[in-house]
C-alpha cells in the first residue's frame, strides 16, 4: 500500500512521456498503471485532461490576444500614413482647382492685358494669404514675368524655357510634384485665356501655383497623429525624430535612412511596406509609402513610425493577466481534484477492509459506507453480495447432505440398471439377425423394379420423340398459313390500290377535258386577236406615215397570234394523245385488279387447307401426349416403388446397424456401470471432506 502511494501521478506521467519519446513500447509503460493507486491515477487523469489543455489554451489565447493587438497597431500605422498620403494629394487637388479659379479672375485677366505689375503683385499676395499658397507666379502674353509672390516688384524676367509656362501657353492645366533641397514642391499651371469673343478667345498669360511639402508639413503630420514622421527625398531625410542642432545628428540620420531591400520593395510594390528598425536605442515599427508624380515614377517617400514599447508593454499585460487567469484555474483544478479524490478514495479503502473480513469467514459482516454515489451504490451491491455467498453456503451445505443420502440410493439403483442391461445385449442380439435376412430379401425385389421402370422410360422417351417432330412439322405449316394469309392481305391491298389509280385516271381524264375546252377557248381568243391586228394593219396603211408605228405592233400581235394557234395545236394532239394512253391504262388496271381477286381466293383457300393439317396435327399431338403422360406415369410409380423398396431396405440395414450398436452399447453400458459404482464411493467420501470445509463458515 505503501509503494502505490509512493508512486506519484506526476512521475507516472513523466515515465509514460519518456517511454514514448524513446520510442520504447507504450502499452509496457500502461501496463504498470494497474499497481498505481486510484488517486493517483485520478490526478493523472486530471493533469492529461483539463490541466495541460489548459495551459494550451492560455498559450494559445495569450498569443492571440499579442497578434491581435500587433496587428491593430499595424492597422493604426497604415491608417495613420494612408492619411498622410491624402494630404499630398489633397495639396495636388487643391493646386489644381486654385489655378483653375485664379485663371478665371477678371482683375488678373485685365493686369496680364495691361501688364500692370503693381496690381497684379498686390492681387497675388492678398489672395496667397487667404487661401494659404506657398508661392504664386503669373507670367503675361509674351511670356515674360509679371508678377511672383516671394519677390512682389520683380518683372520682365524670360519665362519662355519654363516647362510649366510652356504647358500654360499651351492651353493645358498641368500639376506635378518634384523633389527640392528642402522637401518636395506641387506646382499646377493654368492658362490666363482673353475674355473679347469679336477677336476670338486667346492665351494672354498663365498663373502658377505652388504649395511646398517640407519640414512644417512633417511637422503638422505629427502634430494631428502623434507618431513620428519622417520624409524622404532622394538622399534628404526630413524627420520630427532628427534635430539638425544635435550632435548625433548624423548617426540618428545613418539609422533613418532606408535599406536597399526596403527601397527595391516600395520600387516594385508602390505600395505600403513595414519593418521594425532601432533608432536612437528605441524599437519602432515604421510604415513606408512612396509618393509618385503624373508618370508613376518615386519622387519621395513618407513614412510613419510607432514606438513599440506600448506594443510590447500592452502585449506583456495581456499576457500576465491570461496567465494569471490560468494558473489560479489550475490551482483550483489541483484543489478540486485532491478533495474529490479522497473523497473517493477512502471508502474504497474501507470496502478493502471489508473485503477481508469476508474472507475470513465471517459472512454477516455489513459494511456501514452509505451514499447515493457510485460508490455508495457499490457498498450496498458488497452487502447483497456478502448476503448471497451466505445462502450459497447454506444451499450447499443442504446439498451436500442431500448428496450423500441420495449417493447411497443411487448405487442400489444402478445394480438394477446392470442386471437389466444384461438382458438387452440378448434381445439385440435377435434383433440383429432378423434384419440381416429382411436386407437380402428387399435387395432381389429392387432389381426387378428397376427393369420395369427403365422400360417405362424407354416408351415415354419415344413418345416425347415423337411429339416433337409433330410439334416441328406443325411450326411449319402454321408458319406457310400465316405467309399465305399475309400474301391475300397484300394482294387485297394492292387490288385497292389499282382501284385507286383507277379513279385517280379518270380524275386525270375529266381534267384534261377542262384542259381542252380551255384550249378551244384560247384557239378562239387567238383568232379574234389575229382577226384585231388584221384591222389594225388596214388602219395603219390608211394613216400613211402617222401609223407605222401602229402598223408594227399590229403584225407583231398577228405574229404571235399564229404561234398561239402553233402551240395551242401541239397541246391539242399531246392531249389526245393522253387520252388514249389512258384508255388503255384503264384497261390494264382493271385487269390487273381481276387477276389479283382470283389470286386472293386461291390464297385464302390454300391458307384453309393449311388450317386443317394443323388440326390434324394437334389431334395426333394429344393421343401422343396420353400415351407419353401414361408411361411416364408408369415410370413415376415404379420409381416410386424403387424408392419405397430402397428406403426399406435402408431402415431394415439401419436396423442391423442399430441392432449391433445397442448390443455394443449395452456391454459398454455394463462396464460403465461397475466404474460409476467405483466413482460413487469416491464421491460419497468427497462429499464428507466438503461437510467438514462448510462447517468453518460463520452464516
């Protein structure tokens, strides 16, 4: 007992692991948990079930939470620089739609056409300061300066080189971004157009417009997001992180400055970029973002950087709260197991003891564990089984009494047995020759049955024969009546079919007559129209040279008069013609249909005929099967007989065979009967040993 409570759940669990790991056997290790106390085995389960998946999944929840957070102010940064990013391009927009109004003002049209440069110096300063331009510059219709903001009484400077005047002059609105020494620079241009519509609307100046992205505007990035800013412009760095009065200045800049990878990143990508750089002894995450001009090529790149000791410092926090959590729920796991486990432990300890009293002997013991548990529920099952091992001894201990009166008795009773097993080994011996002759006997009859059944069978196999050449030669001739009647229906068809064509002819015929009245009328027609141009021809003779032309269509309407008359001849013999093909058709058809009707009557009674044989045929077929069904018959009641005889013979060979075997038996049985004795003495004296055991019992 002592060696299992020395054997820890933690340990049994250590020497498992390390069975696997060493790729050893496991179930050799899992063997050994049957000398492992229930308690500790209890805990074991615990600390595999609830404590290491709790541990997991406040692992797992803790780095959850870190990456979440991470990634939030990942999310942040990204924002934050998207944000910056919209100002630049806020500052283009605004560029543009500034020029585009200041090109529109009357006031600076009517400076440019006069040239006045006072004028246009005041107008310009007073409305850069209004709507917060950097610069402003506005060059007149030769192209020469009028006015700049930075340098108000300056003029008559050549702007004709300057590619953003070149794009004004040229009637296009333009915006780009360049980098600078001291930043980066959005300039949009807008021509000035002339507002005379008599002399046409022309270019009489162009106005540009400029807001710088430099330090202030790293600055006030800054100031609104509260992280670190930085702008670089080619191998200028501008950062809220880097005093140009600090003596590290250069190795603060050395440690700004991005790497090759990173630019070959943002070069292919154009797109945000993230990493984690040390500057000054301090982890930021720094965002990246290049800025591009009208042609997609990097003029600069803008990044924001965060501190990363918030980051880590949440992420700590997160971390020490889970794992706080965790190890106060796996305290109380441990708690909670130890009680529950000793409260199931000790009363199984106390049925132990109880165990062993009933060992002893003592089988009115009842043991005192109450409850409504398993293990309650086990006490009581102890109970009912201390109470049931009490009437098993006392059922046995009846029957080990009733077992020696009734050994005794029995042993009078199987010398009875002996003496009448004696007198079964000679009426079996009787028994045995009388079946002996009976199989001999039932054996002659079988073969004269047998002969008589094979001639049965002949005559049935003949008759069967038979048939089936009737049968055959029925086929045939039902088939020939079948071709016959098809042949009649046929011809009966095609006799109306000739009829048909019969009617259809004579429809063809009463056609053609309509046909040649429609001829004699048309002959007619022609006359009259030959008889018309006749006349017409006389006329025109008369009119002199005022009918010739009347006269030629007359002899043409004569001309195709008489080919009327021609064709109308052809169609008068084709028609007579047809008429007496017809007739002779109709001869032939009739004919024909005659021909076919007597055809049909001979077909019709040949397919009678046919009928009659296939009677005759099914006449004979019955007698044959009456005689077939009768021999078969006979055949059937022989092989009856045959199997009547041979099952005879069977049970009287049966009979010799039991015969024999019960005179066997019965010898056996006389010997069995002397050794049963032999073994009843034995059992009546192991029947007193068991009295003496049973009397030990307290029940």
């Amino acid at each position: 007992m002592n060696r299992l409570n020395n054997t820890s759940p933690f340990n049994l669990l250590k020497s498992t692991l390390i069975g696997f790991r060493k790729n050893k056997r496991p179930y050799q290790k899992l063997s050994k948990l049957s000398n492992v106390s229930i308690r500790n085995k209890i805990i074991s389960i615990v600390i595999i079930a609830v404590l290491i998946p709790m541990g997991m999944s406040t692992y797992i929840s803790g780095k959850t939470v870190a990456d979440k957070i991470e990634n939030e102010a990942k999310a942040r940064l990204f924002d934050t620089l998207d944000s910056s990013i919209f100002y630049i391009e806020d500052y283009q927009k605004r560029a543009k739609d500034n020029a585009s109004i200041l090109s529109n003002a009357a006031e600076l049209r009517q400076y440019c056409t006069d040239g006045d440069n006072l004028k246009a110096s005041q107008f310009l300063v007073q409305l850069s300061s209004e709507i917060e331009l950097d610069f402003a510059m506005v060059a007149d219709k030769d192209k020469k300066l009028l006015s700049r903001t930075d340098q108000p009484m300056r003029s008559g400077d050549d702007l004709s080189n300057d590619y953003m005047i070149k794009s004004g002059f040229a009637g296009f609105r333009n915006t780009i971004i360049y980098p600078t020494a001291n930043g980066m620079t959005i300039q949009s241009v807008s021509p000035i157009k002339s507002s005379t519509a008599a002399t046409g609307v022309q270019t009489i100046g162009a106005i540009i417009i400029q807001y710088n992205i430099d330090r202030h505007f790293v600055e006030s990035i800054k100031e609104m997001n509260g992280m670190e800013t930085a702008l670089y412009v080619g191998d200028s760095i501008i950062s809220t992180l880097v005093d140009e009065k600090d003596p590290n200045l250069s190795e603060i800049k050395s440690e700004l400055r991005i790497s090759s990878d990173m630019q070959d990143r943002l070069a292919k990508s154009k797109e945000q970029q993230i990493e984690t750089k040390k500057i000054e002894g301090k982890l930021y995450s720094v965002a990246y973002k290049p800025i591009c001009n009208n042609k997609s090529e990097i003029v600069g790149i803008l990044s924001i950087a965060m501190p990363q000791d918030e980051i880590v410092t949440a992420k700590k926090n997160v971390q020490i709260y889970i794992f706080m959590i965790g190890l106060a729920g796996i305290l109380f796991a441990i708690l909670f197991t130890a009680l529950t486990s000793k409260s199931i432990v000790n009363p199984i300890r106390k049925l132990v003891s109880d165990t062993k009293v009933i060992a002893e002997g003592n089988l009115i013991y009842k043991s005192d564990i109450n409850g409504k548990d398993e293990v309650g529920r086990l006490a009581s099952e102890f109970n009912a089984m201390a109470d049931s091992l009490r009437n098993l001894i006392l059922q046995v201990r009846h029957t080990v009494d009733t077992s020696t009166s009734s050994s005794k008795t029995l042993t009078l009773y199987i010398k009875d047995v002996r003496e009448i097993s004696h007198k079964v080994e000679a009426i079996s011996e009787s028994i045995k020759q009388g079946s002996q002759e009976q199989f001999e006997y039932l054996n002659q009859t079988k073969s004269e049955i047998t002969n008589v059944s094979i001639s049965a069978t002949e005559i049935s196999s003949q008759t069967e024969e038979i048939v089936r050449h009737t049968n055959t030669a029925k086929q045939v001739v039902e088939k020939e009546a079948n071709s016959l009647k098809e042949l009649a229906n046929s011809m009966y068809f095609t006799r109306d079919t000739i009829m048909n064509m019969t009617n259809k002819i004579a429809d063809f015929k009463l056609n053609l007559q309509q046909v040649r009245k429609a001829v004699g009328i048309i002959t007619a027609i022609a006359a009259q129209t030959k008889l018309l141009a006749l006349n017409a021809a006389i006329e025109a003779a008369r009119a002199g040279d005022a009918g010739k032309g009347f006269g030629v269509v007359a002899e043409e309407v004569r001309k195709l008069s008489d080919e009327s008359n021609n064709s109308i001849a052809i169609i008068n013999g084709i028609i007579k013609a047809l008429f007496t093909e017809m007739e002779a058709t109709i001869n032939v058809v009739k004919e024909s249909a005659s021909n076919f009707e007597r055809c049909s009557t001979i077909a019709n009674s040949t397919e009678k005929s046919f009928g009659d044989i296939v009677h005759t045929i099914n006449e004979v077929n019955s007698m044959i099967s009456d005689i077939s069904g009768k021999a078969g018959m006979q055949a059937a009641n022989t092989d009856k007989i045959s199997n009547i005889i041979r099952d005879a013979s069977i049970i009287s060979q049966d009979s010799f065979s039991q015969s024999e075997l019960m005179h066997e038996g019965a010898l056996k049985q006389s010997r069995q009967l002397v050794k049963l004795i032999e073994e009843l003495d034995m059992l009546t004296g192991d029947i007193g040993k068991t009295h003496s055991v049973m009397e030990k019992f307290n029940v």
